[in-house]
C-alpha cells in the first residue's frame, strides 16, 4: 500500500476480529492489529487481504468467483462507455479518489 494512500485511510481501517486499530509494518507488507499483533493482514499490490480464500465459505465463495469474474467485464464494458463519450471516466472521478 502506497504510504500516501494508507495514511489517508488508516483511521478508517479497523481489525476485523477484534476493530482495534492497525499499524503498517516497517517492512509495509503487513498490517498489525495494536490490541493483538498476532492478528497480522497481508497487503497484496496495495491492497490489505482481511479474509483469506480458506475462511470464504462455499456459499460465500460463489459471490466472490461472481463478482471477480463481472469486474472484467465491467472494465471492459467501461473502455467502450469511454470511447462513446469521447471521456476518461477514470479521470472524471479522480478528484473524488484524491478526497479520500
């Protein structure tokens, strides 16, 4: 996680066991729970992993496949929406993106 981004957010992240606070590590791999350093989440490409692909259950697991399997869609459903309006819709939204 970029270190702007985290300290843009890190007041709204909370332990998912247990809703302390987190801190990022040195290494800025991880974040610790400060009640509990044994609740440790990886951050994969920037992004915290909360809930690992063992703890989804089955049921649960079908939404996720679901969902991953529309948001490509939906990008690519995007670049057309893009080339249509003559706009970068990513663009557009950036000062939104910059507010949080």
């Amino acid at each position: 996680m970029s270190e702007q981004i985290y300290l843009k957010v890190k007041d709204l992240l909370r332990c998912p066991k247990c809703f302390a606070e987190l801190d990022q590590n040195d290494a800025g791999d991880l974040l610790v729970c400060k009640n509990n350093p044994s609740h440790r989440f990886p951050i994969v490409e920037g992004i915290p992993i909360f809930v690992r692909r063992e703890e989804i259950s089955p049921k649960d697991a079908k939404w996720v496949f679901e969902y991953n399997e529309k948001a490509e869609e939906y990008d690519k459903a995007l670049e057309k929406y893009d080339e249509w309006l003559n706009v970068d819709l990513m663009d557009e939204f950036q000062p939104m993106f910059h507010s949080i």
